[in-house]
C-alpha cells in the first residue's frame, strides 16, 4: 500500500514553536507518511476571534514570523524538520478548497473551534478530508474567571463559539474529528461515561468520534531521547502575565502589577538559590519576549527552546502553571506550585488540591523565604503523590492490572495509517 500524504494544519505564527515542541513526532511522521504538508490557516481565518477582543493580538512573537522574517524562519524550521516536508500557503479558501480537491490527504488539525475558523472546517467537510487531533502534553486547565462581567466575555469570546461548532458537527454542516488522541485520563474517563449516556443537548455531544487514549510526550520523549539527567539547577518555569487567554478576560495588566510581581518572584528565587546553593535558570515559552523577560530576572540567566533540557537537569522546578511541568512529575524532581498575585484565569491550585503539591504565596513573607528544613520536609511529601499525576496526565493508567509502555507516537501513526 502506497504512503499517504499528512497534512498539518496551523497558524504559521506558531509553527516554529509547534516544529520545536514537537520534533520527535514529526520524525516519526516523516518516516510513515510520503509528505508531511504543513498548512497555514492564517491568511483562510475570517473575522476576529472575539465579538469583543481578538485573543490573537498579544499571541505571538513576531521573531520567527514568516511574513517579517521569512529568510530566518525558513532557516530555523530546516534545522528542526525532516527532508520531506512542504509549505502550504493557501493566499485564501478557495485556493484551499483546490488543493484539497487534487491532494489524498489526512488532516491533523491545530484550530480553535471558533468562528474565524469555520470556513476551514467547512472545506474539510466538504472534500471529506479525515481529521485528527493529538492531545499529549498538558494537564489542559480550563480558563475561568470569578468575575461576572469577565464570564459573560470569556461566554461570548470563546465558549458560545465551541458550542455552536458542536451543533454544526451533530447536524452534519462540520464532520466529527476521526479521532483525538489524548493522554488525560480524566477527559478519557468522561468520554466513555459519556458514550453511555442518552445525550438530549448537542452541547453534550463530543465533536470526534472517538477517543483514543496514548501515553504522554513526556514519556515517549523519556524513552527516546538521551538527556543528560543531573540536579544542578533551580528552574523557574515564568509565566506569560498577559497571555493572550488572560488579556481576552481580564485586559492588559498595569506595569504597575507585573513590576510588583517580578520584584516578589526574584526575592523568593534569590532566596532558594541561597539556601540550596543552586544558579537559578529562568525557561520561558518559546512565544515570549525574551528581551523583556531578562529585563524582569536581571540576575538570572534566562532562556527559551530549553525547557526540557534544563528540566532534566533540575534539582527543583518553580512554576504558576506550564504544560512542561509535566517532565518534572516524570523526572520526580522537587516542585513549588506558586499562587498568582496577579488576576489569572487559569487555576493554579489544582496541583497542590488534587496532587499536593507544595503551594506557596510569596506575597506573605513568611512563604515566600520558607525555612530550608520546612521546605524540604514539604516537597519530600508531596512527591507521594507524583504517581496519581503520572497516572492521569502522562501515562494514563485504564486498567491498573495492564502496564501500558507503548509509546504514543507509535500508536498515533500506526492508527492514521489504518483509517
């Protein structure tokens, strides 16, 4: 049986990050596909992402922008990616619609169910190209908001428009994703329960047929990568104060506010430094402004593409809330959850609920320069509870009496390449 062509379709603003994030898929893909087709949805999204705020205007670091910079962009993505991978820059839907007319192809989709993306998924549907989304590496917190004035926004920005995808889906305007791959046992479970019950809403009604469970990128990237693993440094995992989610709810933060929270997270990691003797290593998302971020941790060495590498050689990571924390869980290396001092949507406290996790407010004094034998009394307790979290996020555990090794890459392909 010939290879078939995979398509992969994103806003080009974010491709260096996926390519960098992603590298041990894709090479998989590479090797199991004849093409990997990388599609820009930038130039086909119609309208704004919000009736009220375009959630994309504070998104993106223009460094690697292929309309700005196109030479270098080009130049980075040929370091990260396989030989046999195209750009595809359809100038508009009908140049879209064309090539999906000539080309036999699956699609691997990274769009928000929003509305600016809806004639996307109309031409999906309407040359009945087969869609997958793979979700592997987050613990997927929801965005919330304690505001009234900020959940009617957050409604209207985000949540009304998933839901009115869902009814296109249940009547047939949309097709169903094929399959999402997924590594959180807790969306897994509620799928299944949900398979079960006599759903009368649409809104109940999942918008891919089915789920398929796989573990982690954490793990296969474990498995497959030979990282140096050492307990040479504190990392601190900075958080984006205005992320685009955040400034869509809530606005811009006053400098005011971000220059009061660096001032409490550079006291509270001088204070770790100091008391365990470690250099303090800043690893911000590959999306933020490195400039301005080493502005805010002058006397830290701060850093981007490098997460992973300095996880691995943690001897304690600090975080708000990051998809990559989910290596140091992995890792078991010691974790400080910190309480935002800043308005956030996101819901930080889960990992010292659900996991028990040591939780700090560093706007109390007493938190924020904790007592070195009371600190390391704390993380040694929680590390208890590192293999719940294991369990759920990473490797999700479906049947306790199976020890599931596959790794998720291979169950990925081998499952598109059936369909």
């Amino acid at each position: 049986m010939s290879k078939k062509n995979l398509g992969i379709i994103i806003d080009f603003r974010q491709l260096h990050n996926y390519v960098s994030n992603n590298k041990l898929f894709l090479k998989k893909f590479s090797e199991n596909f004849k093409e990997l087709i990388f599609i820009d949805a930038n130039k086909m999204q119609k309208g704004g992402n919000s009736v009220f705020w375009d959630t994309e205007v504070h998104a993106y670091n223009e460094t690697y922008s292929i309309t700005k910079n196109r030479d270098d962009f080009l130049e980075n993505l040929e370091k990260l990616l396989p030989l046999n991978y195209k750009l595809f820059e359809p100038k508009n839907l009908m140049e879209f619609d064309e090539f999906l007319k000539k080309n036999t192809i699956c699609i691997i989709t990274n769009l928000d169910r929003t509305f600016k993306n809806f004639g996307i998924f109309f031409k999906l549907k309407k040359n009945k190209i087969k869609q997958f989304i793979i979700s592997n590496k987050s613990v997927q917190n929801s965005t919330e908001s304690n505001s009234l004035s900020k959940k009617l926004t957050l409604f209207f920005n985000k949540r009304i428009q998933q839901k009115i995808y869902s009814l296109l889906c249940v009547i047939n305007i949309f097709n169903k994703v094929e399959i999402r791959f997924d590594s959180n046992l807790k969306i897994y479970n509620w799928w299944k329960k949900n398979q079960k019950q006599k759903k009368i809403y649409f809104w109940k009604k999942t918008y891919y047929k089915k789920l398929v469970p796989i573990n982690g990128l954490a793990y296969d990237e474990s498995i497959l990568t030979n990282l140096e693993i050492s307990n040479d440094y504190i990392v601190m995992l900075d958080a984006n104060v205005n992320h685009k989610d955040d400034v869509s709810v809530r606005g811009l933060l006053k400098k005011e506010t971000e220059d009061k929270h660096y001032a409490l997270l550079n006291a509270h990691l001088e204070h770790l430094s100091k008391i365990y003797k470690k250099e303090v290593i800043v690893c911000i998302h590959p999306q933020y402004d490195l400039k301005k971020t080493q502005n805010y941790f002058q006397n830290f060495k701060v850093f981007k593409h490098r997460t992973r590498e300095f996880i691995y050689k943690s001897f304690l990571v600090v975080f708000y809330d990051s998809s990559s924390i989910i290596d140091a869980f992995l890792l078991k290396k010691s974790i400080i959850s910190l309480k935002p001092d800043f308005d956030w949507s996101g819901d930080c406290t889960i990992y010292n609920k659900d996991f028990g996790i040591v939780f700090l407010d560093i706007t109390k004094e007493d938190e924020r320069k904790i007592e070195e034998k009371k600190l390391n009394e704390n993380l040694e307790i929680a590390k208890i509870n590192y293999k719940k979290f294991i369990n759920t996020y990473i490797k999700p555990e479906i049947d306790p009496e199976l020890d599931n090794d596959e790794l998720g890459v291979e169950v990925v392909v081998k499952t598109i390449k059936e369909c």
